[in-house]
C-alpha cells in the first residue's frame, strides 16, 4: 500500500539531470504505424505520429477521424491492435507513472464532495515534481474558486480546474482532447492565453480540435487526421491553405459563366442554375474581382468553408 | 497515495449519507429498540439485550459504512469520469484500488465505535479491555467481505443503479441476518439461510466474544468463504472495467 509512493519506478528514477536538461534530444511523442478497431470499426489504420520536445501540435480531424484514440494511445488508457507508441522514449504507461504526461481527456471529470483546494493538493502530491501551489492557481486562474466544491462549479470554472488537475505535476507533455469544445468565444480565448503561459515555459503540447481556427491560432504545426490516418501535417498557414477554403456565393444575372473561374483566388466554381459557388483560398481578393469584372451579380454570401466537406473532397482525392 | 487516502478520508466524514445512514441511524435504532424491546430482557445467545443489540447495530453500522464509501461512490466517479482522470496520473491503479479498500474500513471505524459508546452511556453495558478490545477487532475485519462486495457492485453497477442495489443488499442481509429480529424466532429455513450471511456471522463473532465464548469456527468459516468470493468478484470487476477499456 504504502509502497505505491515509495517504490522506486524503474523506469524514471535513474533519469539523470543531464538526460532532462537534454530533452530537446528526446522526442515527445513517436508513434509508427498505430492502429486500433473497435469491433468492426477502424478508429486508427496505421498512424504515423512525431512530435518534437517543446512544440505545439494541433491533431486536427472531423468527429470520428480518430483524435480521441489517439489520445487514448498516447496516455495508455488504450492499447494499439498494430504498431508501436513511445512518450519520451517509454512505453505511454510508464511516461504517465513517471509524471511526464498530463492529460485534459473528454469527459473526464472532477473528484466529488472535495475543495478544489483540497483536491489539486493531493493531485500534486502525486506527481515527483509538482508545479508550486501559487503558480498553478495563477496559471489556471483558480483563486476565487479554491474554497468551492469541485463538484459545484460552473461549467466554465469546472474546465479550468481540469486543467488545473492536467498541468498539476508540471508535465512535460500536455494533452488535451478537444479542450474548448464547450466553452464560448471569450472562455476559448482565456483558455489558449492559459496554453500559451503554459507552453511559455517549455512544455509540449499536443491538442485534439475539429476547429481549423483554432488549429490555426494556437499551433506551431497541424497534423490533420481523417478516417484513422495523416492526410496532411505542416505548419498552420499551409494547412489552412488547403483545407480553409471559404466560399462566395450569389445569384449570376449577366455575363458568362466561362469568366468565374479566372476570378482571383478561385479554386473551384459550383452551379446550380443561376446560383453560383465560387470555393476561394481569399474571399477578399475574390469578390474585388468580381465586382471589377463587370459581371451582373446579386445576393452576395461570403461564407467560411466547412472542414467537413474539405475532409470529404481531400479523402476522394486521395482514394 | 497518503494524500489520495487523506482526502478520501476527509471526504467520508463530510458525506451526510454515510454519516446519517452508517453513523446516526444504527445509534437511533439501538436506542430505539433498547427502548421497545426493554434493557432487561434476553436475546440470542442468553446475552442481555443491551449487549446482543449493540452488537447487531455494531455490524450494521459497520455494513453500511463499508458499502456506502464503496458502490455508489465508484460508480458515480466511473460515471462522472474521474476514474479516468485518475488513471492519467502516476497513481497506479492497485493504489487506487487499495485506497478505497482501506477507506471503507476506516469508515467504518467511527460507525463502530459510536454505537459502543452509545451502549456504555445509555446502558451501562460493560465488558473487559481484552472483550472490548477483541470484539471490535474481529468484527472490523470480519466486515472486509462486505466491503469487497462494496467494490464489486462499484465496478460492475452503473451509477443509476449501484445506490439502490447496494441499498437494497444492506436491508436483506441485515433483515435475513438477524441483526434486527434475532434469528432464532425465524422459521428454520431462514435460520439456515441467514446463518450462510455475513452480515449474521460478524455479528455471531461479537455475540460469541461479548458472551465470553472464543470458539466461533462457524462464523469464521462463513466469512472466510465470503472473502474468497467477494475478493474474486471485486478482481474480476475491476479487471473488466481497466484492461483495454476506456471505462
């Protein structure tokens, strides 16, 4: 019993200093070829995964892509069916034991009928080399909350002390599965500045979102999944430059129709009669053209793209 | 893993269910039938009345202090995703485990303990150091079958259920047990049946220390057999909802 805090983890205990200071040499996470059904559902076909020390990772993919099991992967909570999965050079298991790994999962909650308080000490208590009490409060913006159950808090105060809970013992690696998904405009902005202060002192993080903004404003490099596997990983501009195709649309009184796709910044044109679609990689640039080019045109729409119809045109390319 | 077992601890003695149900309730009850029943009469065993009530309410207490720190608060945290959270920090699982273990039984100390007192203050009973010492020793880990119990229900049960099934198992084996009518005014089949429980063999071991009696191999055997079981049965629980599993 006792034993659970005294035994020494084989694994992390003869860590040296020198091999933590070196941890840019260490990647975070490397992941070959992970796959994982369900029955007869394939949430993973071989998944190929790096993450260097220090970065920020957007795991960007549609509902059901597979960004939950990998995050299930990547803590231990899941086993893969083929590959193989190490967090700083260890088994997943043995990274969480040694409190290298933090985690925000989906649906997981807080320890009822305690302070919150109460509970982020004994969370700390767990971890080797927890963060200072001060420092967590001030990082998660928890001090009016402390006193509170942590079963009676508002949706909002209950996230921020999950991540509270997720960055108590200082992880190096922090993974966090679609963590703004209830939140409004102003909680998701406090969120990433609270990332950002986090991120600020070294750490890795790894984010689950099915939000190309989001990936696009808090990530160093997006690695986008769809039906269990990578169909894109690159920095946040040429991914959005991909799959962030917004859409102009308006009804075409006059002119021919042959003249759209040479409008700037078109990529593809949709009919249907006289209702015109125009996907573009720049709206503005787009409807400036239009509006020089002396078409006859009402009803203008400009819209933003729907990641779901980009996933579904990239995977007919690729299939 | 001190401090997940402090604060689990804390959180148990804040907890109105156990504290009305396991602590106050057993003490009312004591009172109450000490009341009706009179505190000269005589109950199973040629024990006082007094003294064989305190004992049963003894183990009642005991009971529900292990099952309430047990079934329904694992599965509500298995519900609400706090296992899981849980598992996604260096507290290993055996830990976890043995942690709720080691609550219950401690939960069920003060339970214990106050019903004792309540019977020394309201009616003077009284038994050596050594009887007192013995009988509460035996009966707390006699109660470690039940709280075994406890854990299974927690892993197996869902949250909507694990309360009223841990409810209802706490009426039964407390009713068919013997701890609220002796067994002996029962027809013989519901003696037989209630003698196999171990709700009426922790008591039997309290009856047998408080009437100066050490041999009690019957209620021994019956606990011993209810560990095996339950200790399987919680294994098995938990083993199914961690391996492989994200539940």
């Amino acid at each position: 019993m006792a034993s659970a805090r005294t035994d020494p983890i084989p694994t992390s205990q003869p860590e040296p200093e020198a091999a933590r200071q070196a941890g840019g040499e260490q990647p975070a996470i490397r992941a070959a070829g992970l796959a994982k059904s369900y029955g007869p559902t394939v949430a993973l076909a071989g998944l190929d995964l790096h993450v260097a020390a220090g970065e920020t990772v957007a795991l960007l993919g549609p509902n059901g892509a597979g960004k939950t099991t990998t995050i299930g992967l990547l803590v231990g909570l899941l086993h893969p069916d083929r590959g193989q999965v190490r967090v700083y050079g260890r088994p997943p298991s043995q990274a969480v034991a040694g409190g290298l790994v933090g985690a925000m999962l989906q649906d997981a909650g807080l320890m009822p009928g305690v302070r919150v308080g109460e509970l982020l000490a004994m969370v700390r208590g767990l971890y080797p080399r927890p963060l200072p009490p001060g420092e967590l409060v001030a990082l998660a913006d928890l001090g009016p909350v402390l006193g509170r159950r942590a079963d009676r808090l508002s949706g909002g105060q209950a996230q921020r002390v999950r991540f509270a809970v997720a960055i108590a013992g200082d992880p190096r690696l922090l993974l966090l599965d679609e963590p703004t998904a209830a939140m409004d405009v102003q909680a998701r902005r406090n969120f990433w500045a609270q990332i950002h202060r986090y991120t600020a002192r070294g750490r890795t993080v790894l984010f689950a979102t099915h939000y190309l903004q989001e990936a696009d404003d808090a990530a160093d490099r997006v690695v986008v999944i769809a039906g269990g596997r990578k169909v894109a990983d690159g920095t946040p501009a040429a991914i959005k430059a991909r799959f962030g195709d917004q859409q102009v649309r308006f009804t075409l009184l006059q002119g021919s129709p042959a003249l759209l796709a040479a409008l700037d910044g078109v990529r593809a044109v949709d009919r249907d009669g006289p209702r015109v679609t125009l996907r573009s990689s720049d709206t503005d640039a787009t409807v400036a053209a239009l509006v020089r080019s002396g078409l006859g045109w009402s009803g203008l729409e400009v819209g933003g793209g729907d990641l779901e119809t980009s996933f579904l045109r990239l995977l007919a390319e690729t299939s | 893993m001190t401090g997940f077992l402090a604060l689990e601890l804390r959180r148990s003695v804040r907890d109105v269910r156990y504290l009305v149900i396991a602590v106050a309730m057993p003490i009312g009850l004591y009172l109450l039938f000490t009341g009706l029943f009179g505190a000269h009469g005589q109950r199973a065993l040629g024990l006082p009345q007094p003294v064989e009530l305190m004992v049963a309410m003894i183990a009642y207490g005991a009971m529900w202090a292990v099952f309430s720190t047990t079934g329904p608060r694992i599965a509500h945290e298995r519900a609400i995703g706090w296992t899981r959270q849980l598992r996604v920090t260096p507290l290993r699982p055996a830990a976890a485990l043995s942690g709720k273990l080691l609550t219950a039984l401690a939960a069920a100390l003060p339970a214990m303990a106050l019903v004792a007192l309540t019977a020394v203050l309201s009616h003077h009973v009284q038994l050596s150091a050594g009887q007192w010492l013995a009988l509460l020793a035996a009966m707390w880990a006699g109660v470690l079958p039940l709280a075994l119990l406890g854990l299974a229900i927690g892993y197996l049960a869902a949250d909507d259920i694990a309360f009223p099934a841990t409810m209802a198992l706490y009426f039964a084996l407390g009713a068919l047990g013997g701890l609220w009518i002796p067994l002996s005014v029962m027809p013989p089949a519901m003696q037989d049946i209630g003698r196999a429980l171990p709700s009426n063999s922790v008591a039997e071991l309290g009856w047998r220390i408080a009437g100066g009696q050490a041999s009690v191999p019957r209620a021994v055997l019956v606990l011993t057999a209810w560990l095996l079981g339950s200790a399987t049965a919680a294994l098995l629980a938990y083993r199914r909802r961690n391996t492989r599993s994200a539940h």
